[in-house]
C-alpha cells in the first residue's frame, strides 16, 4: 500500500510558479512510474507528466511541454512538478498517480489568474 499526499498548490498570477509535491508513504516507491494529471471544473481529468522508475526518463502532456519539469528524489519519497510560465488554462486540481498499483493522492489545487 502506498499513500500519496499532494502539497504545493495554490493561487498564481499568470506567468508565475509554482511546484508541487508527491510524497509516498507507506512504501518506497522507487520503483514506480509515478505521473502527474489534473482535472478542471467540468472537465475530465487528464495526463500531465511522467517519470519512469527504471531510467527517470520523462514524458510531458504537449500543453505543458518547455513549461513544466518533472522530478524525483528516490530517497526522499518524493516527486516534484515544477510550473513556470502558468496560464489560466493550468488551472486544476493536481493528482499523482503510481504505476503500478495505480494508487491517487487526494490533490491540490492550482489557480492561476488572468
């Protein structure tokens, strides 16, 4: 089992940042895919970014590609999404996402003003 916690969101002028947090609990998780994905108000959610376990290779939602980074810390349990140059359109709710186990944190919110 492995729990998931989201930090880091919160409220933005467009153009600015911000990073987000996933930290694992419960079980190492370095030998996870873990993914970011978001979900609008009345949309579905959607993939963000990867990194893969074995090769920290990375792969990025073409909406986010340039602007967002994706990163682990094996050894602090934790993966970073960093967010520059943010739009309106970025703002979500911010999920991570184990693979396998397919295990969700509860999110935290992004809101980026015009």
């Amino acid at each position: 089992q492995v729990q998931l916690v989201e930090s880091g969101g919160g409220l933005v002028q467009a153009g600015g940042s911000l990073r987000l947090s996933c930290s694992a609990s419960g079980r190492s998780f370095s030998r996870y895919d873990i993914s970011w994905y978001r979900q609008a108000p009345g949309k579905e959610r959607e993939f963000v970014a990867r990194i893969m376990w074995i090769s920290s290779s990375t792969v990025y939602a073409d909406s986010v590609k340039g602007r967002f980074t994706i990163s682990r810390d094996n050894a602090k349990n934790t993966v970073y999404l960093q967010m520059n140059s943010l739009k309106p359109e970025d703002t979500a709710i911010y999920y991570c996402n184990t693979r396998p186990g397919d295990y969700w944190g509860h999110g935290t919110q992004v809101t980026v003003s015009s």
